[in-house]
C-alpha cells in the first residue's frame, strides 16, 4: 500500500492478562497497579504496551522512527478493546531512497473516551 498525506490507518486490540504479564517479564515495570487486580478484577495495561498500537501501524509500513510522542489521557485496563488511528500528516521521498513520514494518531477505548494521542516522525527506506 502507497501511503498519501491524509489517509487514516487504523488498529484495534483487546488487551488481555497475558498481554500485561508478558510486558511486565519484558519491561520490568511491576507497577502494583500492574500485578494486583482492582474491584472488577482488571489489570492496569503499561502505558508503553498501549502505546504498541500506533507502533504496529508504523511497522506495518516499515517506518524507522526518529521521534515519537505520547500523551496519556486516563488509564487501559485488561479487557478493554483500543481502536488506534493513525493520519498521515508528512509522506515525501527524500535523496538516498528514502521517504520522511509524519504521523499523528488517536487511540480510544471501547466507549469512545480518548486514552492516548500522539505523533512520530521518521523514514522508510525503499
């Protein structure tokens, strides 16, 4: 798929138990709020496990990041399903076989509340 200024690639993902064990063993991050299930029995999903879904979209078109930026609106839990939106905002070839991208995106929960928006920017070599 050629990529354009203004298209919209998007992701979703439940998060489950595993998902959070698995980061946890990765990341080290044991937050208590990580390993210690609330009142419905819910696990906080990591902030950078969240942050996977626009990092899938731009692995799916093999874009090497340079930058990337995160702002974190209220917190994932296991067993919630994330719907992420990435728009392309910069897409031009460059010297060397190479294209610059710019990308903003959205991720919102099962009930349309915002849980996380930022941008990357990087290459994707041809």
């Amino acid at each position: 798929m050629s990529l354009k200024v203004g298209d919209i690639l998007t992701f979703q993902r439940t998060f489950t138990e595993r998902d959070v064990e698995l980061f946890t063993e990765i990341s080290g991050d044991r937050g208590i709020h990580h390993i210690t299930p609330d009142a419905q029995g819910r696990y906080v999903v990591q902030g950078l496990l969240t942050a996977t879904l626009p990092t899938k979209i731009g692995g799916d078109h093999n874009v090497l990041a340079r930058t990337m930026n995160f702002e974190f609106f209220r917190p994932v839990y296991t067993g919630d399903t994330i719907n992420c939106e990435v728009k392309i905002e910069k897409y031009e070839r460059q010297e060397n076989n190479r294209t610059a991208i710019q990308a903003s995106f959205l991720c919102k929960n099962q009930h349309g509340k915002e849980v996380l928006k930022g941008d990357f920017a990087g290459v994707i070599f041809h």
